[in-house]
C-alpha cells in the first residue's frame, strides 16, 4: 500500500509552494504540519523515518516550485542568460543584465557547497518536530530583529521605485534590476550564503536572504526580488538531484502522488510569488516574524505538552 495518498500529496504540494516562497520555512511547515495533525498523516510524512521516500518527495516538489518562478522571472531570466553569454562572449562585466548574471552565480556557490556537504546531516538529525518548532521560532525572531535594526537605521535603505528621467523608459523590473546590480559581489555572497541557514528545518530561506538583502542596503521589494531569483537554481538543482529517486524504487507506487502534489505546489508557488512580489512594495517582515514565533512557540508547547 502506498505510504503517500493523494491528499497528502496534493495537500503537501500545495503547503510547499507557499511557504517555500512566504518567509515562514517550507520544511519547517512540511514537519510540523503531519505531527499535528497526527493519525495516518503524521505517519506517512515523517521525514526523519527510515525508509520513508517523504523527504525525496519534499525535494521532489522544489522542482514544481523552481518551475513557477522560472515562469513568473521568465523576462528576468531571459535577460539574465542573454547578459551571461554576452559576458563569456566579450570577456567583460559591462552592462547590468551581465553584472545580475554573475552576482546570482556567485551568490549561488556558498549554498551550493554546503548543502552537498551539509544537507544529509542537517535533516537527518535535526528533521524532528521539536527542533523544527525551535527553529521556526528563531526565524520569526530574527525576521522581527530586522525589522527593528532596519527602522533604527543600521540596515540602509537604497532609494525605492522612483527612476532618474534617463531611466523612465525601464519597467519597474529593469529599474529593480538596477538597484540590485549595485551590489558588490562581496555583498552579494553574503547575501547567498544566508540561505545555509534554510538547512535548518524551521528556517526560512526567503526569509534569511530578504533580511541579508536588508542589511546590505536593499529595500524589501528588491531584496525579495533578488531572494526569488537565487532561490531558482538552488532549490531546482537541489530537486533535480532527487528525481533520479523517484523514478527508482523510492518512488514506487507513489508516482501518481507525487505528479499531483507537483501540479499543487506550481500552482501555490505562481500565487504566491505573484501575491509576494506586491506585497514587498509596501510592507514589511513584521507579520511573518509575528506568525513565526507564534507558530514555533505553539508547536512546540503542544508537541511538549500533549
């Protein structure tokens, strides 16, 4: 009998792709969620069972959610691409698609390297309920710690939307684009190397980069937009090496499953980078920093408690 139904996997897919993109930690929520629900979801998802194929379709799901910001970014990343071989071609960081280009690579390699190094350790010993509800009360706090040190001043705040007259032919992408390319690659790798810290079940990765984006001086919506765009190659490289297994015998019985959870999580992912993407123009961290600590804190008293 299949250790996945198809609600759960539709159910899964469709929580994946919303808290993947939501500063409020897919995994974290992918934990949890079957642990308090209990019964028969709680024990097909558990991600730290042995055997349990529940954390290759996690992973799996990522691929779904890659996808959706591919689609969303596809202008971005058409000029993304198009500035990288411009720059390979004329052997020169010129323009500003060609800058973003190498920025995104670079800010990509810290957590490249660490999740291959890390990631089995990380989710093997740490991919409990308990621990994840710690964790996600930590991001809710380090969301709210911010948001208040930005207010105080410490995190700069580049200019917003408004362009230079030369500039007012750009779309409000182009010009984001723009104020993103402005970072060193110093920056930019720390930035990048923020997303280690979504290793941690309860850990946001939107939610680690926006805030790293914040304190190197981008403002919400650009941090958010840069968070996007280097989320894309990780999180879809890191499903990628997961298929493999499901076409193999992990994935056995469960395939169906997992299709339809993938249809779910694109769908989420769509809406929520679309809903994100606004919201960032003119709000803040501090709903998700309040979610978080309350979620976490909740969690954990009822995991403790019941």
């Amino acid at each position: 009998m299949s250790v996945l139904s198809y609600p759960e996997a539709i159910g899964i897919g469709l929580l994946q792709g919303v808290t993947e993109l939501f500063p409020v930690s897919s995994l974290g929520h992918s934990i949890l969620l079957p642990a308090l629900l209990g019964g028969h979801w709680k024990q097909d998802l558990d991600v730290s069972a042995e055997g349990s194929p529940y954390l290759s379709v996690l992973i799996g799901l990522h691929l779904a959610t890659a996808l959706a910001l591919v689609v969303y970014f596809r202008k971005d990343w058409a000029r993304v691409i198009g500035g990288l071989v411009s720059s390979v071609r004329e052997r020169r960081i010129a323009t500003v698609e060609q800058r973003l280009a190498w920025l995104l690579i670079v800010a990509t390699i810290p957590v490249g390297v660490a999740g291959l190094a890390l990631d089995h350790v990380f989710r093997s010993t740490l991919g409990k309920p308990a621990p994840t509800a710690v964790f996600l009360t930590l991001n809710g706090i380090v969301l709210y710690v911010t948001e208040q040190l930005r207010r105080g001043g410490t995190g700069r705040r580049r200019a917003g939307s408004s362009a230079a007259p030369h500039e007012a032919h750009l779309s409000m992408e182009e010009l984001s684009d723009r104020r993103i390319a402005g970072l060193t690659f110093r920056q930019a790798t720390w930035i990048g190397a923020a997303q280690i810290l979504a290793l941690l079940p309860g850990i946001s990765r939107s939610g680690s980069t926006i805030s790293a984006g914040i304190f190197r001086g981008l403002n919400h919506e650009d941090s958010a937009r840069f968070a996007f765009l280097l989320a894309t190659p990780v999180i879809g490289a890191a499903a990628l090496l997961k298929v493999p297994e499901l076409l193999g015998p992990a994935g056995d019985g469960i395939r169906g499953q997992v299709l339809a959870g993938s249809v779910a999580a694109f769908a989420a992912g769509y809406v929520a980078v679309r809903f994100l993407t606004k919201y960032f123009e003119t709000r803040t961290l501090t709903p998700f920093a309040v979610y978080c600590t309350l979620a976490g804190l909740g969690s954990l008293a009822w995991l403790t408690l019941a």
